[in-house]
C-alpha cells in the first residue's frame, strides 16, 4: 500500500503513513479512486480519437501540401492532454480527500457528543448520536460496538426508572427483584460509560433500604429494635436516608420520655434517668429529653430531701410511740369504789391500751385514803383478759379489806409488758 499523500510504501494493513503521518485510504475508498480513474479515463477516450482523426486530418493535408502544419499541432496536443488527464485525476483525489476528511470530522464529533451524553447518563441521545454516526459511516466497527454498549445501558436505564416506580407505589418486593437483577448486570461492566448509571443504582438501592425501614418502623416500640434499624440506615446518604433517620431518632426520644414519665411517677428516679439516657444516646442534643433529665435531677433531690425529712419525722414519732408505749400504754378508767355490808371496799375499774403494740400481764397499784383523806393503804389489781391489743380494754376488780366507812381509791401506778 502506498501513501496517496507522500507516496512511502506501508504495510498492506496499516492505517497511518509510517513516513508522514496520513491515513491511509481503505479498501472501500481505494475502489472509489480507481472509479474516479475510471472516469477520468473515460474522458481522455474522445480527445484521442480527435487526436487520431486528426492524424488522419493531417496524412490528407499533406497531400495537399500542408503535412508541416499540421504534424506540428497534434505532437503539442499529445504533450497536453496527458498534463490535463493528471491534473483531473489530482483534483478528484484533492477532492475526494478533502470529503473525507470532512466526513470523519463529522463522525468523530457526533462520537464525541455521544461519548459526553453516555458520560452524562442521557444515554437514549448517546444512542441516537451514534446512529447517525454510523450510518456515515456503516463500517466502522469502533461505532457499531460504542451504539451496541450505549443501547445495553440505555435498557438497563429504563429498567431501572420501572423499579423506581415500582418503590414509589410501596411494590417493595417487585421494585427490589428488578434492582438486584440490574445490579448483577451493571457491576460485570467496567467501562466508564456506566459510572453514572452505578450511581443512579446506588441512589435506587438507598431508596429501597430507606423504604423497607419505614415500613417496619410503625412495629417497632422499643429503643433496641429502633437502634438496630438507625444501624441499618446510618450508613446511607441523601434526603431520604436523612429523612428516616430523623423519624428513627424523633420515636426513639418519644418512646424513652414516655418510658421515663412512667418510672418517675412510681418514684423510681434510677431507672426514670436509664431511660432518659438511653434516648440522648441517640439524640445528644435532644432538648425535651435534657430538660426532662433536669427535671428528673430536681425530682430526686426534692423527694430524696423530703424522705429525710419523713424519716427524721418517724423516728421521732417511733421515739414518742416507744416512750409512750413504756410510759403511757395504759389508761384506767370507770374507777368504782363500793362498801359492802361487811366494811371492805370493793374497787373496779376498765384499762384500755392506748399503746401501739400489744400490751401484756397487765397490773393496776391502787392508794386507799379515807373521807378525811388519811391514807389507809395499797392494794394491788391484775387487768383481764391477760393481752391487750392497741385499743382494746380489759376489767379489773380487787377488795380492800376492814375499812367499815366510805373510802376512796386512787391509781399510783401501773405496769405492763410490750409485745
């Protein structure tokens, strides 16, 4: 193969000059030089026959005396029409040259445009732009593979806008089918043409995960199972995955302050401030939960200052109700003096137990003094029934012997014993 520019020899199947650079012309194009040849020599036909009849023209001059002439003029002829034939003949290779250089600037733009919008993702327009492409130039494999590749991620676009929707109508399981079948697909694919639509893959996969969370959350009413699922999603982005995180969050601060509320009011302070903790280990900087936690704070001081109080209060009271229950657990009432026909005084009366535990073996020491008011003497009285509870009353009679006038009685002392 020769150069049709610098005319250096070149292998049979090279497609630059190794000398100057050029294309070389193709076997399609070296077919339309010999056309063109073809034609050129087409025209040189007549003007040889002319040059032959006027040879003929000039053997006859000649016989009438004018041979010189006229040999002359045909011998400039035949230096001229092969100066003409080749400058036709450079024309159309100038020209032919010239369109087809024109032409495959026009297929490398569209195959640059097509190349820009693949890159880009509009690969319906990288498909078109290659087609018309190609049918400049029909042969060019490099084309034919580009539209062939551009067209798969065409399809494998237009499945994936159907599994988008198919999640946008709540089809989780349809829309999650069709994603794994595209990715299987997409991630065999190395070429940088399917960059964008990996993308556009990735965001159709957030989406899904994102949806099958809410789906769930309205079943989820613990802290942990809410937590598992903010794990599931923390590692997705965009405004969806936000979005959801965000409700994760808002239901796990809801369900630890209403879990929390419960625990303060049954005065479990510990447990009301777990729960509370539990939620800002999601929401730090969750304000309802950081007043709420001050408020507990103040609860369990107040409480813990009013217990201290209560307790001093009850000991103090157990402190009154034992002195009271050593000093004063017994009240006598109904004190009943009688003189009976033989000059003793019969004396009664009721014992209550005014302490607050059961009381015991209780006993009554009694001072007799006269009408004057003179001293007689003491006797002593055991209570019945023998045990007393708090509030119970018990009886008690005893006599006093030889007195043989109007006496009176009166209670010195009493003891007992405290359960």
């Amino acid at each position: 193969m020769y150069c049709h520019q610098c005319g250096a020899k070149n292998a049979p199947k090279q497609k630059v000059c190794a000398k100057c650079g050029a294309r070389l012309l193709t076997a399609e194009e070296r077919q339309v030089l010999l056309e063109v040849a073809a034609g050129a020599e087409a025209v040189q036909q007549p003007g040889m026959a002319a040059h032959r009849r006027g040879e003929t023209l000039s053997s006859q001059d000649d016989k009438t005396g004018a041979k010189g002439k006229t040999s002359g003029a045909g011998r400039a002829f035949l230096w001229l029409i092969p100066l003409l034939l080749a400058g036709s003949v450079g024309l159309a290779l100038t020209m032919y040259y010239n369109y087809e250089q024109s032409l495959n600037r026009e297929v490398t733009a569209l195959q640059q445009r097509a190349q820009k919008e693949a890159l880009a993702g509009h690969y319906s327009s990288a498909v078109q732009l290659l087609e018309e492409a190609e049918g400049k130039r029909p042969r060019y494999t490099a084309l034919r593979q580009d539209r062939e590749l551009t067209a798969k991620a065409a399809e494998l676009q237009l499945q994936l806008e159907k599994a988008s929707g198919q999640l946008k109508e709540q089809k989780l399981d349809a829309g999650e089918k069709a994603l794994n079948h595209i990715a299987n697909m997409v991630n065999k694919r190395q070429e940088p043409l399917f960059a964008p639509l990996k993308k556009q893959l990735a965001a159709g996969q957030v989406k899904l995960a994102v949806l099958k969370v809410k789906s769930e959350l309205d079943k989820l009413n613990t802290v942990d199972a809410l937590a598992e699922k903010l794990d599931t999603v923390s590692g997705l982005s965009g405004q969806e995955a936000a979005a959801v995180k965000a409700q994760i969050i808002g239901k796990i601060v809801g369900i630890s302050y209403a879990a929390a509320e419960r625990k303060l009011r049954d005065k479990d302070f510990v447990g009301a401030m777990a729960e509370v903790d539990s939620g800002l280990l999601y929401a730090a900087d969750n304000k309802k939960l950081i007043a709420y936690r001050k408020q507990i704070a103040d609860a369990k001081k107040e409480f813990e200052r009013a217990e201290a109080e209560r307790i001093q209060l009850a000991e103090q009271k157990a402190a009154e109700e034992d002195l009271n229950n050593r000093t004063a657990a017994v009240d006598v009432s109904g004190l009943h003096v009688v003189l009976d026909d033989y000059g003793d005084l019969q004396i009664s009366g009721t014992v209550t137990n005014k302490a607050t535990r059961p009381i015991y073996s209780v006993s009554i020491n009694l001072d007799i003094y006269d009408s004057s008011g003179s001293y007689l003497g003491n006797t002593y009285a055991g209570v019945s029934p023998y045990h007393l509870e708090p509030g119970e009353t018990g009886d008690f009679t005893t006599w006093y012997y030889g007195v043989y006038s109007q006496a009176q009685a009166s209670v010195v002392n009493a003891t007992w014993y405290l359960e």
